[in-house]
C-alpha cells in the first residue's frame, strides 16, 4: 500500500526494533485482528455472554472446522463461487466488447447512453422477483444476476478508458499502418485496460453482493443459502463461521485486485 | 528505391464545423518536396504547417487544390510513397516497451518476430538506445524517448520521412544533441524528409530547402535554399552564411508573427 499523506518526510528513522515492527502494515493489519479476537473471547469468557448470542472465537473456530470437515461446507463455497465468477466471466468479456463497440460508434453511443441512464441506477436486487419469474431459481438465474452485477460498471469504464485514449497514439498507429481494426485492438483496447480493470473491481464487488444475497433467498445451495438456514435455527455459531468465510473471499479477491494494479502500472501514461 | 517528389498544387483547407464560422487553415499552397532531400516548413504558430503534413501523409483531406506524387525518372504520377511520422508528443504507446514500440509497425505489417526483432534492434542502435530495448517509455528522458520515435519511424524505411516539430517538446540542450544526432541520419541515410519547425536555427542546420510561411491562413511567403556545407554540426551556427541566413528568415517570420498576433490568431512564439 502506499505511504500516507500526513507521513513526515523528515522523520527520524527509528532504530528500535519495537519500534520497526509497529511501522510494518502487515504487522498493524493483522495484528489488530488477533487484538480484537483475543478482546472478544477473554470478555465472551469474563462475562460469560450465551452462544446464542454471541459465540466465543474459540467456538466458532470449531464450527468452521466442523462444517467444512462434515458439513459440506466447501461444496457451497464452491457453488457460490462459481456462480460468481461464471456470470462476472460473461460480464467481462462481453462488456469489454459492449464497451468498446459503444464508444468507436456513434450510433451505438446515442442507443446506450439512455439505456445506461436508465438501467445503471437501478439496485439490480429489485431485479430478483422479476428474475425469479422469468428463469427460475436454478442456474440461469444465478448465473443472470451475478452477470448484471458486473456488466454496467465494466461497460461504462470500458467506454470511459477508450473515449480518454490519447488521439496522438491512435494517429501515431494509424501512421505506421494500423487498419481500424487493429487499431481498436492494439491501441483502444490497452490502453482502456487501467479503466476497465477499474471496472471489474466495482463489477466483481457488485457480482458477490447480489449472488450471496440471492442464494439467501432462494437458493437451496451456496453460501448465501446455508448462512440463512443457519440463522433461522439459531446456529450463531455457524452464522459467524460463514460470514468469515465471505470475509476471508473478500480478502483474497481485493488483494488479488491489488496485485493485478500493480502489475498494470506499465499501462499508464504519466 | 524509385525517387518520388510530392507537389501540392493551389492546397487549400477550410475547416466548415456546423456550429461556428468556417476556419481556412491553408490558402492556395503551392511548393514541392523533392526526392532525397530535407525541407522544413517554418512559420507563426496556427500556420497550417503540421496540417500541410497532414495532407501529404493522407490523414486530412484538401478542400482545394491537388496533391500530386510524381516519379522522378519519368514525371509520372504515382501512388503515395511510404511515410512515416515523428510527432512532438512523441506518441509512444506506453504499455509496450522500446523494442516493442520500435517494432510495432513492422508487427501490422506482418513481419516474423525474429526479423523485426533483428530490425528494430538495428534501429534502436541507430539512434544509441542499445540496452534500453526492454525499458518502458516513462523510464526514459524526454530525448531518449523522441530517439525511439525517431527508430519507430525509420525501421519502416519510410521513403518520405516526416518531422513533425520532433524536438517541440525537449529542452535546449537535448535539442541540440539530437538535431546533429539527426542532421547525420539524414545526410547518411538520403531519405527524402519535411521537417515542420518553430525553430530557425533548426531549419537551417537540417534542411536542403526552407519554407517560410505566412500566418493564418497559410501561404508559401519564401523559398530558401540552404546551401551551407554538410555535414553540419554546431560549428555551422558560427559560419557567416548561417548568420546572413538566420537573419533574412528572422525577418521573414518576426512581419509574419507580429501579424497573426494583431490579427488575434496563432499564438504567440
């Protein structure tokens, strides 16, 4: 991550070793974690809170374990997945093309532009009765509203990144040869890619929100679902092993996003 | 190589946008550029200069006027001859690296990646960039990038070289490194080359022929051949025929800018 703006630039460097440990991120991030946790079970303990309430972190470490042991639980967080990056997958590839269509034509333009308008602002939840009554709850359906999740932020940034690009470049491809067509693949396309990345992290965001919301409430599969079910029997200790689960998917894929950035820094023009 | 000159005839430009007045950014041009040659066009900034450039290499249409390539052997019309362009904003593309964006051109044209490979790397030391193939764009300085722009241009084996103000945008003493750097390319090399300037100096140290032009609308004010002994280099500045030279485009251009300043149009140099 990067330095702080209120970072002093003439700051002594310290040279204790106590010190240097608490300068780390890593160190800082995850230990406060373990603070937290720690915190959390002494008081669990101290005050003796029921399970049913608030399970201790002890408690729900086992039932993470029992539940992926012999619950299943690793057949859900597959299903979710899949339906997750299934339908962002569709999203992605075809509102890459959706998004550079729209923004070398005019035409094309003038058609979307109201259709984003109109649909972008819509919480694409409320699209979940509808959804329901037109495909079902099984597959098609999951894979539908995971893909309508991703598909407007990764269009619209597709077509911000291509509008941005430099008009210099496409003339310098132009002079070197380019046909119209390659000119969309070897100059638009890269150099939107910073942009529509930008797009897949909002869209993948939005993609893991409306497939786990959707499983709770209607899926027999997911973790979505087995979250739901667990609630409704009071198994809080469950309830807090799949949240971590959904916590811990969530730190994977933004680091996973953090690192594809900063492989992507060679794309952009300072 | 079969030399072609380029002749524009009576080349005009009206821009006519449908929402404000028309803009006529070249009026009646006629000159021409003759093979194997370097001849820089100079004038007041919103001159049409680079537009003339622009026409030559096909990417804007003339509203008057003909454009005409012509054989030199026979005066025979001909199709355009290959160009290629080196712009002030450099124009890398900054997600390929040196040896990449040398051999962009050569990659839509079809070649195999180990002869343009061998080319670009032989352009790339043409112009002193060895081991700085692998580098990206905004790793390198100003100057280093405009030499990759300039081995961009040059693996093509354009038969026109076009310069579009290519040292618009470095510092003096980059500037002066490279334009002997290109002065030697271009006296080795005997590729035709229209070189687009703001800087006299420039014009006289590269070019056969300068162009001096009027402020806007563009018109051919002056043809001046350079006859100044080559190879040139910095010690030409302090030749007496550079100095007499200097001097006569000096006052060419100083009525031509002061014009386009009170006529409101063009910016001031």
């Amino acid at each position: 991550m990067s330095v702080s703006p209120l970072a002093k630039d003439d700051a002594p460097v310290r040279t204790k070793p106590g010190y240097a440990l608490l300068d780390d991120p890593r160190v800082l991030g995850w230990g406060s974690i373990v603070l937290v946790l720690v915190v959390w079970e002494l008081a669990a303990r101290l005050f003796n809170v029921s399970a049913l309430y608030l399970p201790r972190p002890s408690q729900i470490v086992v039932a993470l374990v029992t539940l992926f042991g012999s619950g299943g639980l690793a057949y859900d967080l597959g299903v979710t997945l899949w339906r997750i990056f299934a339908g962002f997958a569709i999203a992605l590839v075809s509102g890459t093309l959706l998004g550079l269509w729209i923004a070398t034509s005019f035409r094309a333009r003038a058609v979307a532009d109201m259709f984003i308008a109109a649909l972008y602002p819509l919480p694409k939840i409320t699209l979940i009765p509808l959804l329901i009554i037109w495909l079902g709850t099984g597959g098609p359906f999951m894979l539908t509203i995971s893909f309508l999740g991703a598909i407007f932020p990764i269009v619209i940034n597709t077509v911000l990144g291509v509008s941005q690009c430099d008009p210099g470049l496409v003339l310098a491809a132009r002079d070197l040869g380019a046909k119209p067509q390659q000119i969309m693949r070897r100059v638009l396309l890269p150099s939107a890619i910073p942009s529509i990345f930008a797009g897949v992290r909002l869209g993948l965001g939005v993609s893991i929100i409306l497939v786990v919301a959707a499983e709770m409430v209607v899926g027999k599969a997911g973790l979505g679902a087995r979250l739901y079910l667990a609630g409704q029997i009071l198994e809080t200790e469950q309830v807090f092993a799949i949240l971590i689960v959904l916590a811990m998917l969530g730190i994977i894929v933004t680091k996973v996003q953090d690192a594809v950035d900063a492989a992507l820094g060679n794309w952009r023009v300072d | 190589m079969p030399a072609v000159a380029i002749e524009f005839d009576d080349i005009g430009l009206t821009f006519a946008p449908a929402s404000t007045a028309p803009t006529t950014a070249l009026e009646a041009v006629s000159c021409g550029f003759e093979p194997g040659r370097v001849t820089a066009l100079i004038g007041p900034s919103g001159c049409g200069k680079s537009t003339l450039l622009q026409i030559a290499r096909g990417f804007l249409e003339p509203t008057r006027g003909t454009l005409r390539f012509l054989e030199r052997a026979n005066g025979k019309a001909t199709a355009r001859p290959a160009m290629s362009t080196v712009w002030q904003a450099f124009n890398l593309f900054p997600w390929l690296t040196v040896i990449d964006n040398v051999a962009f051109g050569l990659d839509l044209a079809g070649v195999t990646k180990s002869d343009r490979d061998a080319r670009a790397r032989r352009a790339i030391a043409a112009v002193d960039l060895n081991g700085f193939e692998d580098r990206y764009p905004r790793q390198l300085s100003g100057g280093m990038r405009q030499r990759v722009g300039l081995a961009r241009a040059l693996v093509m084996e354009p038969e026109v070289l076009l310069l579009d103000e290519p040292f618009g945008a470095l510092d003096a003493q980059t500037r002066l490194v490279l334009q002997e750097q290109l002065a030697r390319l271009v006296e080795t090399s005997g590729t035709t080359a229209i070189l687009v300037t703001h800087s006299i100096e420039e014009a006289i140290l590269l070019a056969d022929t300068i162009l001096v032009m009027t402020a806007r609308p563009g018109r051919i004010a002056a043809h001046i051949e350079v006859d100044l002994p080559r190879p040139r280099s910095m010690a030409t500045t302090r030749d007496p025929g550079f100095s007499a030279l200097f001097d006569r485009i000096y006052a060419l251009l100083r009525d031509e800018v002061m014009r386009a300043m009170v006529g409101g149009q063009g910016g001031v140099q």
